[in-house]
C-alpha cells in the first residue's frame, strides 16, 4: 500500500487503461527510450477515488473521484500513489472505464493532430482509426472541421461513418483507396498503426513536416516526419480539455473490453492482437 509524500496522494483505482506502449517496454522493443528493469510495475492511466492526501495537498480531499497518470509505471494496481498535477476531477458523467483510459490514448491523438496543423476543409488520414488513439484522433480531426479518411479493417467502416470519416480498408491496394477517397489530395497524416504507413503518406505527396507517427521511430528518422505523442501533451490542463469534450459527448470513447485485475494477462493477450475497437481496460 502506498502512503502520499508531500503534494501527492493515493488513489484507490476502479479503472486502469492497457496501452501497446506497456508492451512495447515489457518486450524490450522501447528499451532506448523507457529503459527498465524486472520485475517492474506497469500502466499509465487510472480512475478512482482519493483515499489519502499527502502533506501540503489543497486541490483535492478524501473521498473526492478523480483520473489521472503515473510516470512510474505503477496504474495496473488496486491503489497508486500520484501527484496532484498529474490529476484532473472526474465528471460524473464518464464511466469509470472511459475515465481510466484517457491519459496515454487521449493524449497521444490530442499531440499527434496539434502536430500535423490540420484546418478546416483539409483531407487527413488517420491510419489505425479504430483503436483507442485513433478513434479519438478521428474525432478531434472532425472537430476541426477536417475531412477524415480513416483507415481500419472492415467491420469497423459503419462504426467510422457514423463517426463522420471516410473508411477505406488497409490491404494491397490501400494506396489506390485513400487516392479514390481524395479527390483534392490529401495535406496531413496521423499514424499511430505503423507497418509502412509513414512511407505510403510520403509516396502520397504528404509533406514530411504534417505526418506524425507515435509508433514507427525508424521510419520517422528514416523520413524526418513528426513524432509527437502522450509526452509531448503529458499536462493536467490538456487532458482537462479532453476530458471536457468528452463530457460534453462531442468526442466518443469506446470501450472494447473489460478485464478484472487479476487476468491483466489475458488483457494484453487481446491487444496484442491488435484487432480492439477502442480502449481494453483492466477493472477493480
């Protein structure tokens, strides 16, 4: 059980976020980047309620329902300890699942459609639209007015639609899809899937300045695109925005799957599938 230093406190958590990143640290692939050693914690994001306040803690009290993130790779937990900047009230209105799976995802789509300046009128790409980044990067796409053309398989094309993107399916002739889907070219690409789609934008005539990827690292240094995600928008004020769209039901967060703590393993066994439409939370 963790005890609240100064300005933190502890929260009992009722919601939990899975991410690939966390894979991704676990199997060594993020080693240069997030370096660990094992055994080690895991997990980002969390819903819950305060059940103690360290020394100097004004902003929130005992009892009171929050979400927020842990850098210490410490959320996938019945209780986290985290700073009070790291935390934002959580509105009745969210579910404790769609509340506890915002940090990482929430963010990573916020800072990668910042990064490609997408306006009004603009075509852009999302390429993984269905998982739980790309689905809110969708959104916010829309939100600003852009036309979205979302890669994703097929079973999930109706979902998009009625999201308001254009879906076109990821195989062999996906190239051929977004150009029939753009007839005024396309000025912006957000990848958060990687397995080539940085290249395909390039191909397409994107400049390199307006493609973000937050997974495909070699092929951003290989290219010189963007690499903006979760850290680069990692402030309470941002996922407070977030947070305030969703309430407001202009931005949808989709649950995929809920897991009780003791079967995080079977959790990730899904994600790594890679198949989820939308966020695979653990839950206490």
């Amino acid at each position: 059980m963790p005890t609240p230093s100064q300005g933190r406190v502890v929260v009992e958590v009722r919601a939990a976020g899975i991410n690939p990143g966390e894979t991704a640290i676990r199997t060594g692939a993020l080693k240069d980047m997030f370096p660990t050693t094992f055994p080690s914690g895991e997990g980002s994001d969390f819903s819950g309620v305060i059940v103690a306040v360290g020394e100097g803690v004004t902003q929130f009290r005992i009892g009171q329902e929050v979400l927020g993130w842990s850098d210490e790779r410490a959320s996938h937990a019945t209780h986290v300890s985290a700073p009070v900047n790291q935390l934002v009230p959580k509105p009745p209105s969210l579910s404790w699942e769609v509340a506890g799976s915002l940090y990482v995802a929430g963010l990573a789509a916020w800072a990668s459609v910042e990064s490609v300046q997408a306006r009004r009128g603009e075509t852009v790409v999302v390429s993984g639209a269905s998982g739980g980044v790309g689905a809110i990067a969708v959104q916010l796409l829309i939100l600003k007015g852009a036309k979205v053309i979302a890669i994703a398989s097929k079973k999930n094309h109706a979902w998009l639609r009625a999201l308001g993107a254009v879906p076109v399916v990821h195989d062999g002739q996906t190239l051929e899809h977004v150009r029939g889907a753009a007839s005024g070219g396309v000025q912006a690409w957000v990848d958060v899937f990687g397995g080539g789609y940085v290249k395909l934008a390039v191909e397409l005539g994107v400049a390199r300045a307006r493609i973000n990827t937050i997974i495909d690292f070699q092929a951003a240094k290989e290219f010189g695109v963007r690499i903006q995600g979760t850290q680069s928008a990692a402030n309470a004020e941002t996922l407070g925005q977030l947070v305030k769209l969703i309430a407001e039901g202009k931005v949808e967060v989709t649950i995929a799957a809920r897991y009780p703590l003791d079967q995080v393993r079977e959790a990730f066994a899904e994600l790594e599938k890679r198949q989820a439409r939308g966020k695979i939370v653990l839950v206490n």
